[in-house]
C-alpha cells in the first residue's frame, strides 16, 4: 500500500496518505447518505400520493430555509480554530449556538401563526415542530465541524453513517405503522434532533483536550462566523426557495416529481462537496491566498476529470436506476439527467475551500449575494414561464455560476 501511497503523492504532488484516508470514510459516509435517502425516498414514494408526499417533502424544504435564521456560520468557525489547535472552541460557542437559536424559533411560529389564520392547520403543526426541535439539529453541524477540524474523519464518517440510518429507520418505522403526514414528519424531526443532542455529548472534547483560547483568536472566530451568517442568509433562503416556488406555482404532486427527479444528482452533488472538506484544515494552515494560488488550476483540472467522467456515468445509468427505483415517476428520468450536466460545475468546491480556509470576507459576500441573487431570479422567472423544465434550468443555470464567479474573486488580483 505505501508503494501506491507514494507514487499518488508524487503524481498529484500531494499528501497521498491524507486524501485517501480522509476521502475514504468521507465516501462512506455519503454512500451510506445516498442509500439511507434512496431506501427512504422508494418507500415513500411508493406508499405516499403525489400530494401528500409533496407536502411532506414542502414542509422539510420550509426547515432548511428556516435554518438561515441562525448563526449558520459557527460551524465553519469551529472547524477553522480547531484545526489551529482551539479545541475548545466548541464548549465555549455553546452559548452562542443556543441563543442564536431563537432566531428559528421565532420565524417558525410566526409561520406557524400565518397558515393557522390562513386555514391550514397542517403547515402550521409542521412550522411548530420545526421551531420546537430543529434548534437541537443544529448541534449535529458543531460537532461534525469539530471532528474534521481535527481531520478525524473516520470518526465523521461515523457520524454522519449513523445519524443517517437512525433518521431514515425512525421514518420507515413509521410509514409502516402509518401514512399520517403529521406523524410522520414528527418522527422525522425528532429522529434528527435526538442525534444531534446524543453526538455533541458524546463527541465533544474532554477536560484534558480544552486549551485556553486568546480574546483575539476569539473575537476574529465570533466575528467570521457571524459575517459568515449574514453573507449566507440571502443562499440559504436561495437555496431552498425552489420547494417553496413550485409548492405555491404547480403544486403538491409536481413538487413530489421534483423531489424525485433531484433527489440522486443532489447527493452526487453532495459527494463532491467533500473534497472541499478535505481541503480546509489544510488550506486554515496557509497564511495567505498567495500560496494557495498556485496549486489550484492543477488540483482544478484533476477535479474535472473526475467531475466529467461521474457525469458521463450517470447520464447512462440513470435511466435504469429511476425505472428500478422510481417506476411511478418516469417523468423525472429526463429531469435527473439535465442536472446531471451540472455536475462538472461542482469543480467550483476547490476556489471556494481556498477562500474560505483564508476568510476572504469580502470575496465570499460577493459570491454569495451574486449566485443567490442569479438563483432567485431565474427560479422564479423560468418556472413561471416553463413549469418544473424552467426549475430544474435554474439549478443548472446556477451551478455553472457559481464556477465562473468563484474563479474570478480568487484570481481578480
């Protein structure tokens, strides 16, 4: 195996032996990702009408926008301090993480109070369950940022494998009692909440781990993660405004094809996301953007071709796997393989980790306000003009963006 090592190391004129460690659990956990979602997503789809699994799928897309009002930026200030050696940076945020929760808290039952008046009892129990235990999920990011600040990635691979097969087994458990939407999206709810509690104490740092952390290192960490929240509000809401959009234009049973026809390219596109992971601790270590510069069109070129041949592979396999996996939705076939196109985009993951390891405030708000304002507009405009075609454009339209944009902030000077 060190032969092998070694001659990965001199070829892509890197640590070998840290990305493939470090990319070996990551892949397992987002394969275990993938399957606990499909697995899911078959059965209920299967056993759900178009319109209630629309719903369910509409008040779940309305919690990740929700999330934006939180300090979504702590985890990224974990990961970059612990991987400096502030280990206990994540006890100390604690506080910080509860009281910034307030924020989903209040969004979600004034929500809640808006479909109640409105005659919809059923939005309105989801936007309570959401403001009662999301809260709690956040703590999941904490500790999960905190184990791959210390490039423990085995042990995140662990934790993202469990939380889930936990959540996923939670919501099959209860379609097979029933197909109650209420209950089931409290099953959901509470399966995430539970795991995230039980992971933080389990895997947050001992007494013997904590280190003293500098009121300078401190004040600079605060305040990244909470530029970094402000920056991403308007992307987060972006984000997951094409449930919303499509719920409100075409409907319940049109977002359940939507669900479907997204559902394997997003983890795909997930996937992906991991080599920025990889990238982070160790990008944290540089000192500037001066040094990093120079390995990113190699690392860039390496990472399409991998990007180009993944595409290539879905856009033949996808037919099968939806017929297999999905027969009541053949409509979504050609859907999936127009966001498969999107895939060689993904290489904008690799910019991004340099500007982000170097907190490149100014460089990241512009990217975030231009792409989600890019998002924003055409998923309204070609969804209005052509239906769920006009959704699925945006996404695509989006995603290449993003790459264009991102290239162009870390090389403007």
């Amino acid at each position: 195996m060190d032969p092998i090592i070694r001659l990965i190391s001199k070829g892509l004129r890197t640590d070998g032996r840290y990305f493939l460690s470090g990319g070996f659990w990551l892949l397992i956990a987002q394969a275990s990702t993938i399957a606990a979602s499909l697995i899911t997503a078959v059965f209920f789809a299967h056993y759900l009408s178009e319109n209630i699994y629309g719903t369910y799928k509409y008040i779940i897309g309305l919690s990740a926008i929700l999330t934006a009002f939180s300090l979504t930026g702590l985890p990224q200030a974990i990961l970059q301090a612990t991987a400096k050696g502030y280990q206990n940076f994540l006890l100390s945020s604690l506080p910080i993480t509860i009281k910034y929760s307030f924020g989903i808290f209040l969004t979600s039952l004034t929500l809640a109070g808006y479909y109640y008046l409105n005659g919809n009892a059923t939005l309105a129990i989801g936007c309570v369950m959401i403001a009662i235990l999301h809260p709690a999920t956040n703590l999941f990011s904490n500790i999960s940022s905190y184990q791959t600040g210390l490039a423990q990635f085995r042990t995140v691979s662990n934790l993202h494998t469990i939380k889930s097969i936990a959540v996923s087994g939670a919501s099959l458990a209860a379609l097979y009692v029933t197909k109650d939407l209420l209950v089931l999206l409290f099953v959901y709810f509470l399966a995430q909440a539970l795991v995230s509690v039980l992971s933080y104490f389990l895997l947050k740092p001992t007494k013997a781990d904590t280190t003293v952390i500098p009121a300078k290192v401190w004040v600079s960490h605060i305040r990244y993660a909470k530029h970094t929240s402000l920056r991403t509000v308007l992307s987060k809401i972006a984000n997951g405004l094409d449930s919303i959009v499509i719920f409100q234009y075409l409907g319940a049973a049109e977002l359940a094809l939507f669900s479907i026809a997204t559902l394997i390219p997003n983890q795909i596109k997930s996937s992906f996301k991991n080599l920025q992971t990889l990238l982070l601790p160790k990008y944290s270590r540089h000192e500037s953007l001066e040094t990093l510069r120079q390995s990113i069109p190699v690392r860039s070129f390496q990472f399409l071709a991998i990007l180009l041949t993944a595409t290539l592979l879905f856009l033949y396999f996808v037919p099968l796997l939806y017929e297999v996996l999905f027969p009541k939705y053949p409509e979504a076939i050609p859907y999936a393989q127009l966001l498969a196109l999107a895939f060689p985009a993904s290489v904008f993951h690799i910019p991004m980790g340099a500007l982000m390891a170097q907190k490149a405030e100014r460089s990241l708000y512009q990217f975030d306000i231009v792409t989600s304002i890019i998002q924003i507009l055409s998923l309204i405009a070609l969804t209005y003009f052509f239906g769920l075609l006009g959704a699925v454009l945006s996404r695509v339209l989006t995603q290449y963006s993003k790459a264009i944009l991102s290239y162009c902030l870390l090389f403007k000077n």
